[in-house]
C-alpha cells in the first residue's frame, strides 16, 4: 500500500462521511408521521459521529499530503421513513466494510495509529448498523 493509494482510498471515506452528515440531516427533515419525534432525534444524533469522522480523515488526509475530499458521497432518494431507515443501514453497513478494509490497509502501509483509529470507526459505524436494524425489525411496512 503506496501513500498515494492510501489518501485516495481515505477520501473515498471522507466522501462517504460528508455524504452521511446530509443524508442524517435530510432525513431528520423529512421524518414525517407519529415516529417523526424519535426519528429526527436518531438522525440528529448520529451526525456529531460521522462529523468527528470526517474531521479525522481530513486531519489524516492532509498529514499524508493530500487534499482533503470536498465533494460528498450521493445520497440515496427515500420517499418514506422505512426507506430513509434502509437507505441509512445500507449505508452504515458499506461504511463499516470500508473501515475494516481500510484498517487492514493501514497495518500494511505500517500505520499503527491510523489503523487504530479505523478499528474504532469500524466499532461506531456496526453500532449505528445495529441499532438501525433494530428499529426496522417491527417496523410498519
């Protein structure tokens, strides 16, 4: 794994991050129905997470000499809160490979910091994928 190989694969990440803010903000915009209460305040508070992670990836990104991402990952369309819910699942999931891939990557580039850091990502993001699923399990179709 090549410097250059590991800041590209980081802002893959950072796009990822940035596009989660906007998904988590969106939604809890357009949270409707007699959930939408409990649904703002679960979107709301995912947000300071995906922050703290693009912040670190940017710090990182730019430690090893590269720029930062500025443009976010697209977020999906969701027409109903059952949808922003899968819609964030799938999204917490890949988020979840990506780190655990990334962190792999980064004991191979030799940095044990980073590799740290991505093993806690890894820990955050399956816990927001866990709780998401939970609240899918008896929801409403």
């Amino acid at each position: 794994m090549d410097k250059q190989t590991m800041i590209e694969n980081l802002n893959q990440d950072l796009a990822g991050e940035l596009g989660a803010i906007i998904q988590y903000i969106t939604y809890a915009a357009k949270a409707s129905g007699p959930f939408r209460p409990q649904l703002v305040q679960f979107f709301m508070a995912e947000v300071p997470d995906e922050q703290a992670h693009a912040q670190f990836l940017a710090n990182k990104i730019a430690a090893l000499g590269g720029e930062p991402a500025t443009e976010p990952r697209p977020v999906p369309s969701a027409s109903n809160n059952r949808a922003m819910l899968e819609a964030v699942l799938a999204a917490e999931r890949q988020a979840t490979r990506d780190y655990a891939q990334r962190a792999e990557q980064a004991a191979e580039f030799g940095d044990k910091g980073l590799q740290l850091q991505l093993e806690n990502m890894v820990m955050d993001e399956s816990g927001h994928a866990q709780e998401t699923e939970r609240m899918l399990r008896d929801w409403p179709l």
